[in-house]
C-alpha cells in the first residue's frame, strides 16, 4: 500500500468514528464542547499520523 492509500484508509476511520460519536451522543452545544471536540479530533490525528509514519517507516534520500 502507498502513503496516499494508507492516510485515505485513516482518515476514513477518523471521519467515520467521529461521526458515530456525534451520532450517540449529539453535537456540541457550547464553546468549551467545540474546544474539546477539536482537541480530541487534534489528538487522533497526530496518533494517525504516527501510527502511518510507524508502518510506512523513515524516509529515505533518493540518489540517481
């Protein structure tokens, strides 16, 4: 799998379980629950981003 395929894969995840959660537990009502959401919706992002960058593995420099 490709970086682009693996990241649509997460971000599919991503989207998907928030709108499940959205869907149990209703949209935020407040500002401090928006703030919340997004610090959440940060934080999951970032572990996605690790976990792809974990199995895609370190860079490496192409020489021709």
């Amino acid at each position: 799998m490709t970086t682009n395929q693996i990241f649509m894969i997460v971000a599919l995840l991503v989207i998907g379980v928030f709108v499940g959660g959205f869907a149990l537990v209703g949209l935020p009502q407040t500002l401090m629950e928006w703030v919340i959401t997004d610090g959440v919706l940060a934080i999951l992002l970032y572990i996605s981003y690790l976990v792809v960058t974990a199995i895609k593995g370190p860079s490496k420099p192409k020489f021709h």
